[in-house]
C-alpha cells in the first residue's frame, strides 16, 4: 500500500517546527516592525534590536533610500524582463559588475539574484563527477546543498581545522587522481553563528604542496573585513589565494542579491553556465542601482566600518570582562554561550524582550549542541555605546537567573518540554 505522502509531515513537524505552537510569532516568525535598526518594534513596544545584519547602517541611509526610491520611480519592479541571458541585460548590471570585481580585486564578476541560490549553482557549475569537493563541516546550508547536488565524491573537514582539512585533501588528492579530476575547496570567509574566519591563509598556504580551487563564502566578511571592507581575504592579506570569491547584499550592503568574483575566464564560463541565472529573471534595476548607491557609500565613507568596529569592540571587550563566554569569534559576529535547556532558552528569552528590551536571536538545539544556549548578537554601525552598555548589565541579570534556577522553575511550570515527550 502506497502511504499519503503528507501522512509523515503531518505527524512530525521536523526538529524546528515541533517547537511552534510554543514558539511561532515570538521566538520565531517574530514581526519586527518600524524603522531598520537599533530600535525597533516588537509586539507593540520598542526594543534594542540586535538581530539584523545591516553591519554599517546603509538600510536607512538617506542616500540610500534615496537611490531606492529614484530606481523604482524611474524602473518600477519589473526592469528589465527575463533572463540576463535573454532579454534581462543591462548597461547597470555591468556597470555593478566592474566596480564590485574591482573593489574586491578580481578580474570580473556576476550577479547572482539570491546568494543562497547562486552559492548552489556556482558549486553545480564549477565540478563534474569526476571532481572532488572538500569543505568545512560547519558550512552554511547554500554550501551545503551545492555540494548536494554534486555527482561526485566530497570529503568534509572538521571545522576550521587544518590537520583534518589536510588530511581530507590528501584524500581528495588520491581520488581526484584515479578519476582524472580536480578539487574543489569550499568554506566561507566569516562563519555566521559562531564569528570566526575561516583559516583562509592557512588553506591558500596549502596550495604550494596540492593542486585545488578555493570557493570562499564571504556573506559576512564583505564591507566588515580587511583595510578597504573587501572581506576576509583582504583582512588575511591572501585574495589572490582565493579563485572564486561570493558575497550576498543581504548583509552589509542591506538589499538582495549577491555576485561571484572571479578571473575573467571563470566569470565567462559561469555566466553561460549557473542555472540559478539562466533560468530566472535578472535583478531587477531598482536592486541594481540600489546596490551601485551602497557600494559607493561603503568605498567612500570608511568611517562606517570604524565606527562598526568601535562597537564590536566595545560589546565584546565588555562581554568578556564581564566573564561571559564568547568563544573565540575574530569578527564583528558575536556570540554568548550560556549553558542550559531549550525551554530554559525560552524563558530567558522571554525575560529579555519583556523586561529588559533587548531584541536578539537564539541559537539552540538542533543547530548547535543539547545544553547549550548561543545568544547570537550583531551589532551594527547604528548602535550607540549607551545601547551596549544597556546590553551589557541585561546579560549579567538574565545570566544570575539562569544560574539560580529562576529560568528552570517558570520553564517546568509553564513549558511542555518536547524534547522529553
Ligand atoms: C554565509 C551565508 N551565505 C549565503 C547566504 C545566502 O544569501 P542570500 O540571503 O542572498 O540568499 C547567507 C544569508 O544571507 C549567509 O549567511
């Protein structure tokens, strides 16, 4: 007998969504409403928002929303129809292209619509079965799924540890031999959660003694790394070492889209050959010439990643002075681990939007290990030292009560552990 198909998902809602009677609306899908930024509104009242990626504050520039709103004037949404490919090209989208390849020190560059969906088919593109893909275990799920759709082997490396990356590579090495292919090398310039740089020096090092490209994933390395805001290869001082650079807009350069940045050749392959662009509609202009405006600002006013930076500096020296544990995040992502359950999470939670004003995303179980709790913090260039040093002496309230047990009492009076059912 065939089963109904839906029969699965109507009794198991996956590890996230068996959560959601308890948690949608509040602790996920929440509504942030108002003005992108530091303060915003969450169910009616005003909190410190630390939860959104627009690193240096473009989201609301004037100059920015300026561009935005003369874009859709003048192109509305639509401009232009269909595939670059096909009737979806512009003199703006090159335009866009050359300053973005410039900027991050290649020869070329493509835009891709959606960073998760170009990541996807950039990995399609660039192997054949007869390659091997080596990538760090940690990777962003766009990673993940690239590799996903490969034919061929691909070996995963503990995170950012070199013996394991060297040892998978030799691998690699060996298979990629037999089967007369090459390797590809996959891990992001910033790892998103937990704040650290990929060991991107270390890897390009290893190009002396094995034959691989290197993909590297800089969503949140872009206009927040290096001297100029070119990212963790900049900062690394190894962008050469890197043959195919992405980054979204989705982060620093507060918009959608993303591009690929590569040697001219590589870009002129990929442009005939990423599905993700072939089979859907260009960006549009209003997209386009949004993200010229940001680039722009982004060159032009390095005071942005500074004052970016002063913040970073501010939140995590004072977190760490205050004895939290921030692991060992080398970039303006900053995470705080505490230990304690999911419905402990919950409440805590709870404690801080209600009672302290302070907007943030946790991080727990599934994503990261049973038992602990990632408090995911993201400050940005808007934030002002008052709205850290708020945050700072919230952190160290909720944490005595999370140590005292106050937590736990609400959550086994008021939470159904689903876990435990
Ligand atoms: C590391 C990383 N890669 C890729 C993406 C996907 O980019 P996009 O939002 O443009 O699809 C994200 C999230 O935005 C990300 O954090």
């Amino acid at each position: 007998m065939v089963k109904d198909l839906f029969e699965r998902i109507q009794d198991n809602k996956g590890p996230l969504g068996k959560w959601a009677s308890q948690a949608e609306g509040y602790f996920v899908f929440p509504k942030l409403e108002g003005k992108l930024g530091p303060r915003m509104n969450f169910q009616g009242k005003e909190v410190l928002n630390w939860s959104i990626n627009d690193y240096l504050g473009l989201a609301t520039h004037p100059e920015v929303l300026k561009a935005d709103a003369e874009a859709a004037a003048e192109f509305g949404a639509a401009y232009p129809m269909g595939a670059r490919m096909m009737s979806g090209h512009t003199d703006w989208h090159e335009q866009l292209e050359k300053e973005l390849a410039a900027f991050v020190n290649k020869e070329a560059a493509y835009l891709l619509n959606f960073g998760y969906q170009g990541m996807v088919s950039t990995i399609d593109a660039l192997v054949t079965k007869n390659d091997v893909i080596v990538y760090d275990v940690d990777s962003h799920a766009c990673i993940i799924d690239g590799v996903r759709l490969h034919m061929g082997k691909r070996f995963t490396y503990k995170h950012n540890d070199i013996e394991s990356f060297e040892k998978n590579l030799q691998r690699a090495t060996k298979m990629a031999e037999e089967q007369n292919g090459g390797i590809l090398v996959i891990t992001e310039g910033v790892f998103g959660m937990r704040g650290q740089q990929g060991k991107l020096k270390e890897i390009v090092a290893l190009k002396e003694k094995y034959n691989f490209r290197l993909l590297v994933d800089d969503a949140h390395g872009f206009g927040t790394l290096g001297k100029t805001g070119a990212g963790a290869g900049e900062e690394q001082g190894i962008q050469d070492g890197i043959d195919v650079y992405f980054s979204t807009f989705a982060k620093s350069m507060a918009s959608i889209g993303a591009f690929i940045a590569a040697d001219q050749d590589i870009i002129d392959y990929l442009k005939y050959n990423l599905r993700s662009q072939m089979f859907a509609k260009s960006l549009p202009m209003i997209l386009v010439k949004g993200a010229l405006k940001r680039l722009d600002l982004l060159r032009s006013n390095p005071g942005l990643k500074d004052k970016l930076w002063e913040n970073v500096d501010r939140l995590q020296g004072g977190l760490k002075e205050r004895g939290f544990n921030i692991g060992d995040t080398n970039t303006c992502v900053t995470p705080v681990y505490l230990e304690g359950s999911v419905p402990e999470a919950m409440i805590m939670v709870n404690d801080l939007r209600e009672n302290y004003g302070i907007f943030l995303s946790i991080v727990v179980y599934p994503v990261i290990p049973k038992g602990i709790i990632l408090l995911r913090v993201i400050p940005t260039a808007s934030h002002t030292f008052e709205d850290i040093d708020v945050t700072l002496s919230s952190f160290e309230a909720i944490r005595a009560k999370l140590v005292d047990g106050t937590y736990k009492k609400v959550a086994d009076a008021n939470l159904v552990d689903m876990d435990a059912k």
